[in-house]
C-alpha cells in the first residue's frame, strides 16, 4: 500500500500523528459536504426519498466494514448515544456483575455505571497490570478469567483508547457467549483502521464515532445492533424510525411499529442531508483501501520508531498486544514530558498525551519524514 497523503490537504509543514483525536477530512469527503450544504439552497431538490436512501447506501457500507446486514445498522450522532441504546436495552436477568477495563473512554463507562445504579448490579473494572512486562497478554488473561456465570455484559473499547492496548475479541466474544453475557464493544479507536468481524467475535453491539478512523465528520456515527436488541425500546421516539415513515401524507396514521432491524435506534433527523454523504464517502474510500492494508502500512512505517523506542530505554507494548495505528510509550526517567511535548509543539509534531502516555496515531496520509522527525526530537532529548 502506496503514501494517500495527495488525497488530503494537511499543511506540508505540520506532522500530524494525531489521528486517534481526529481524522483530518479527505478532499473527496470535503468536495461532497460542500455540494450537500448547497442542495438546500433549493429544496425542491430534496425529494422524501432522500431523507432515507442515503442512509441505506451508509448502512450497506458499514455493514461491508463489519460484516453485518445492512438492517441491523442504525445511525447515531456519537459513541454515547449507541452504548446508551445498547446498555438501556441490557438484560436483568442474566447475572449481577458488569464488567469494564480500566481507563474505559466516559461515553459507555457512565452509560453502565448508570444501568447498574439502577438496577442493583455491581460494577466491576478489570485493571491494567502494574508491572509493564507481558502488560497486554496479562491485562488480556485476567479479563477471560473474570467473565463468569454471574458476568451480565462486557462492556469495553476494541483496543485501548490511550495506549492502543489490543484486546483478544475473539476469546472474550466466546467466553461472553458461553456465560450467556452480552459483549459491547466501543469501536471508535479502530473500526475503519483495524478488521473486525462482528460474526466472529461474536459482539452483540459494535459503536462507533464517525470522526476518528471511519474519517467521517463530526457528529455522525454507526452502530451495529445484534438481532438480539430488535425488540428493544429507543433512546427516542422519532417518526422517521416507524414503519410508515416513508409515506409522507400518511404520518398521522400512528403505527405502533418500526423500521426493521436497529432502525428503531436511528437519531431523530438521521438522514442528515451533508453528514450522511460525507461519512459515506469517507467509508467507501475506507472500503477501497482495506482496513487490513492500513494497518500493515502503520506498521511499516513506525517500524524504526519502535527499534528507537526499544533501544533507548522507552516502554511499548510488545507487538502482539499492540495496534499498530495507534499506541503509547512511556518516556524513561531522564526525559520530561513537559520538555518533550514543548519541542513537539516547537517542530509542529503533533500528539496525544493520555495519562503518563503519548499517544501517537498514524495513517495513509503520513509519511516517513513523520516518523524521522519524531526520532529526532526523542533523539535530541
Ligand atoms: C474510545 C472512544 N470512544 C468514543 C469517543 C467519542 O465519544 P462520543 O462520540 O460519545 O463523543 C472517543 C473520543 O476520543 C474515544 O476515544
């Protein structure tokens, strides 16, 4: 897989290695959002069909991403929305305990803070290792060790959001599934930059914001909902999620259904006329390139900044519990994050800081000047 940084307009002086903040928007994406924002001009353009065939094309598409029916996708304005329709919907009486990892992003760790509140049920977080040897492949046995009869659902991001720790869905999927616990998964971190397969890992809800590695907008996002929840009650009660929606002069003929599938968990105005093109364009390039080759371009490229890391006496996770778009290393003693992050800012690299982490994030559009440019900074210091 070649360089797309042509397919972007960042600046050429800046080195953004921040995707896992924001994606920087694709000029395809771009062109399409303006051309959607003028449609409006004129509204005899919008025709009732548009409020709902844009949004069938997007679902088709995620569901290429995730491997799911198209059906069983619902459109969300952010990663909350979706954990709280999933979460709301949770069984009672499937076990007493919610488990969470430690550090989960706030967008699904309040959502079942709340539902166990309510409901009586004990929340339990499943804690990063201390020490840092083998910290993945730890982190990832005592999660196996701790779902149990009792667990109710798993509730945690597909790899870790600030350190990129990669979680083994496969067996946590499975041993969901024999103990009868829902698994959630917030996918924000990775889907779009990572495979994933909501089939073989078995995930009963897959949420994810549009903005990061499905390179979409802001305020738009997916979701994959598991048959599991066709049944279940909204966040909303919007009229374009009933089954009589499409028949504009017929609205006041109050029906009691649904759009099949996750339609019911739509938002309000989920056929947003500039959004719904843009994020769809955005997956479609997403689809062309393959997740899988982004990942491996990642890898390549930050190569010879993880044999810096590692020869110099920084901490990052061992290969294969490691992202390879988006991880953290710890800085060794000698070096200040202060200092670091004032040179960063100095040779326009930009970076996340999450907890005692730097988190870097990579793309197609980065380039090995990138990467030279960050070593030399850490090899300044
Ligand atoms: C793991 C994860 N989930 C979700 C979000 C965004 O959440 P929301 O769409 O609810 O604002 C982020 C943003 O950084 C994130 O890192």
């Amino acid at each position: 897989m070649k360089n797309q940084k042509h397919l972007f307009q960042l600046p050429e002086d800046i080195h953004y290695l921040n995707g896992a903040y924001m994606s920087p928007l694709l000029r395809s994406v771009e062109e399409i959002g303006i051309e959607s924002l003028i449609l409006k001009r004129n509204p005899t353009g919008i025709q009732p069909k548009d409020f709902f065939g844009n949004a069938e094309i997007l679902k088709s598409n995620f569901g290429k991403l995730v491997n799911c029916p198209a059906k069983q996708v619902a459109i969300i304005p952010a990663a909350s929305y979706g954990l709280s329709s999933a979460i709301n919907n949770l069984p009672l009486d499937n076990g007493n305990t919610a488990l969470v990892v430690s550090e989960e992003f706030p967008s699904g760790y309040y959502a079942i803070e709340k539902w166990c509140n309510k409901n009586h049920k004990t929340l339990q977080t499943i804690k990063a290792p201390e020490a840092l040897e083998k910290r993945g492949e730890k982190w990832n046995q005592s999660i196996l060790e701790a779902i149990n009869e009792n667990t109710a659902t798993v509730v945690m991001s597909t790899i870790h959001w600030t350190d990129g720790t990669l979680f083994d869905l496969k067996a946590i999927g499975r041993k969901c599934r024999e103990n009868n616990a829902l698994f959630i998964l917030d996918g924000t971190q990775s889907v779009g930059a990572l495979p994933i397969d909501v089939e073989e890992f078995q995930i009963d809800a897959l949420v994810c914001a549009g903005y990061k590695w499905l390179m979409g907008p802001y305020s738009i996002g997916l979701a994959y909902f598991s048959e599991f929840f066709n049944n279940g009650i909204p966040l909303e009660e919007t009229w374009v999620n009933r089954s009589n929606a499409q028949n504009f002069s017929g609205l006041t003929n109050y029906v009691e259904d649904y759009a099949p599938g996750a339609g019911r968990y739509n938002v309000g105005e989920y056929g947003n006329f500039i959004l719904l093109p843009m994020m769809n364009e955005a997956i479609e390039q997403i689809l062309e390139w393959k997740s899988e080759n982004i990942q491996s371009y990642c890898q390549q490229l930050t190569q010879p900044l993880i044999e810096f890391l590692r020869g110099n006496g920084f901490w990052v996770e061992e290969d294969d519990f490691r992202a390879k778009h988006l991880f953290g290393f710890l800085l060794p003693p000698n070096i200040s994050q202060e200092t670091l992050l004032q040179k960063l800012n100095e040779k326009k690299i930009y970076v996340s800081v999450r907890g005692k982490a730097i988190r870097l994030s990579t793309h197609l559009y980065n380039t090995e000047k990138d990467i030279e440019m960050l070593i030399q900074t850490l090899e300044e210091l």
